[in-house]
C-alpha cells in the first residue's frame, strides 16, 4: 500500500457518535521496583499476560504498566476504579517479589537498565526514536473528558493549552532523575515533552480541519503509525471521543488523583459552555504559555505566572486559587476535592523532605512505594 493509499486514523463518527458529554476517564501509569534496592524492575508483561486487556495497559518498558479506568459521570468514579487496579497490581507485584510506586520519574531508575516491552508500537518507536525513547523512563496522570462535537473538541484543546502550567503545578511529582536532584519539580516535564517531538504544549488548531489535515500530514508522510504517537500535554482521542489531558506527574497519592480529574472536568465543564454560548475566549500563543509551562516545571507551586490579559506577574499559588475561585461560581461539579491541592504540599516537595531528612534518594523511591501502598487501602 501506498503512502497516499493509507486509510485515515481519524474514526468517521469521530467526536459525532453521541457519547455522553462530560463523562470522564484516566489512565494512571506506575512502576515496578526491586524491594533490596529499589532499582526499577521488570514484570508488567507477566501481570498483562494474567489481567483484562481493557483494564491495564503496556506502556513501552518491562517496569511500568498503566491502569485504565472505565467511564464514569463523576471524578470519584474513575478514582474508585484506579484503586481497585492499584489493589490488583500491588498483589501481583508482592507475588513478583517487586513493589509498585507511583510518580512522575523514578527517584534512582536508570533507563539504560530498562527492557523495552515485546509489542510492536514500542518496538516501531524504539527503532524510531532510538535513544530519546529508551531514555524515556516517566509516568504520567491522564484525564478523558468526553465532547460531543468536533469544533467544540478542537475550542477544548485551544483553550485547555492555556491553563497546562496551573495543572503541571499542581500535579509536579518528579524531582529526582537517575539518583540526582535536577532542581526541577517537574523532570518528568524535561525528559518526556520537552526532547521528544510530538510531545509538550501544543500550538493552537483553530478548525478541526487543520487537525484532521496534520493528522493526515503526518500519518501519509510515515512520521506516525497510529493516533497515540501524537503525545501532547493536551490531544484530541478521536476513537474515545474525549479531550485528554495529559500534562500531569503521576500521584503518589490517590486522593490526588480525584482532584486532579476534577480539576480537567471542571475546566471541561467551563470551556464546554463558553463554546455552546458563543462566550468565545482568546487563544494564547504557546510562546506565552510555555514561560508559565517553565515556571511550573522548575518551581512547582512556588513560582509565578503571567497573566495573560495585564502581562504583570503572579505568584502561583494565588493564580492557582484565583482559577478555582472562577471555577466554583461557573461549574455545578464538586469542587470540594480541590482544596487538598492547595492546602497540603505537592507531591515533590514531599520527595524533597524527605530527601532532605534521610540523605538518600533511595529512601524517597522506598516512600513513594510506602505510600502508594498504603493510598490503595
């Protein structure tokens, strides 16, 4: 078959199949580890050959696998699910004699140890991408918000680039890379979206002709193979009909998780109705967005951001809590999860502290499996 033979990878029914609108999903990525020394370990495609193929998922090497929520109405919902998977996968793991943590890189993992999984996406991306995906040991959050619509999904996408740095700051859980302190809250950030093309923030499609015309870019030219080889911060999910957000750290923490998905819902929810009014907002160009992307990356919640509209700097924290003040008198969803992500510490400032009380990035790898243990009970 010829390039220009090849079938579209965009479904016919795409966003246009009736789904119903605001219903959510996730997908939660966690790792494998050795108990001894903490060293990431294979042993995700042992747990695949035994588990539903709906529910997990192989997500490129042999010490992280991914969990798959079903689709629900409410964020506490798609929670419940991935607790119920992370109760699974930690009986397996003791059965493998590993652990299991969850967060955006792995405190000591060394990639050059990693097995990329016998699959045949993985293994296109291997020859590829070579040493840029073989170095690619992180672990993310993603949140599924269905759209009925396709000029809707796209005004989504444009406008859900703009608040990537608040979500990034909320969720940052990755400041250790290979057994050292990388002064970035979000390493995860640098190693995957940041050196891989295809990945990162986004520019603006404006139509949904313009998505459909790169899709068939970059599919017809070979660059792509299939849909999820497109890995932005944010994507439209043709085949689920859903907007995906995916500029988040994994969570230690599954109380984080729900406020998280509920987080994404509610700016869902938010950008839905300014779509159907015609409330049309600006679309930001990336370059503004990505100096708030870098903030977040670098400092977490203990950085600034640039207001769009007056260009003046503000702290983080007061932009984060100056959007959901916006959100809870423009959305009928629970917001009530929100506040533990502004009244507890993030996820890398409690890596950090404890780096700092024990001296050992071995010890923070053995709290977030402490933790992501006892989170799933």
């Amino acid at each position: 078959m010829t390039t220009a033979e090849k079938p579209s990878l965009i479904p016919e029914s795409a966003f246009q199949a009736g789904a119903r609108e605001g219903t959510l999903g996730a997908e939660e990525e966690l790792w494998l580890a050795d108990p001894g020394t903490l060293k990431l370990a294979g042993g995700a495609q042992k747990i695949l050959a035994a588990e539903p193929e709906d529910e997990f998922s192989g997500e490129l090497i042999d010490c992280e696998i991914e969990s798959n929520s079903g689709v629900h109405p409410t964020p506490g919902g798609v929670v419940g699910d991935l607790i119920e998977r992370r109760r699974v996968l930690l009986g397996h793991a003791g059965g493998l004699g590993r652990l299991l943590g969850a967060s955006g890189t792995h405190p000591v993992g060394d990639w050059r140890e990693q097995e990329i999984i016998q699959k045949p996406h993985y293994q296109r991306l291997k020859a590829k991408l070579g040493w840029l995906i073989r170095r690619n040991n992180t672990f993310s959050l993603h949140a599924h918000y269905a759209v009925e619509g396709r000029e809707k999904a796209v005004y989504l996408f444009d406008r859900l680039r703009e608040y990537v740095p608040h979500l990034l700051a909320v969720s940052v859980n990755s400041p250790f890379w290979q057994g050292e302190p990388t002064d970035m809250h979000s390493t995860r950030t640098l190693i995957f979206s940041r050196s891989i093309h295809r990945a990162g923030l986004p520019e603006p499609l404006g139509t949904w002709e313009n998505y459909a015309r790169y899709v068939d870019f970059a599919h017809r030219s070979g660059a792509i193979d299939s849909l999820s080889e497109i890995w932005w911060d944010v994507r439209p999910h043709p085949g689920l009909g859903t907007i995906e957000v995916r500029a988040l750290d994994a969570q230690t923490d599954t109380r984080r998780n729900e406020a998280l998905i509920t987080l994404a819902a509610a700016l869902c929810d938010v950008l839905c109705r300014e779509h159907e009014t015609g409330d049309l907002q600006p679309i930001r160009p990336s370059r503004e967005i990505e100096e708030n992307k870098w903030s977040a990356q670098r400092y977490g919640m203990n950085g600034a951001l640039s207001d769009h509209k007056t260009h003046e700097t503000v702290d983080t924290r007061k932009a984060v809590e100056s959007l959901f003040d916006d959100l809870s008198n423009k959305t009928d969803r629970d917001l009530a999860p929100l506040g533990l992500l502004l009244d507890e510490p993030t996820e890398s400032e409690r890596q950090l502290e404890v780096w700092r009380d024990t001296g050992s990035v071995v010890e923070v790898a053995r709290d977030v499996a402490d933790r992501t243990r006892t989170s799933a009970s």
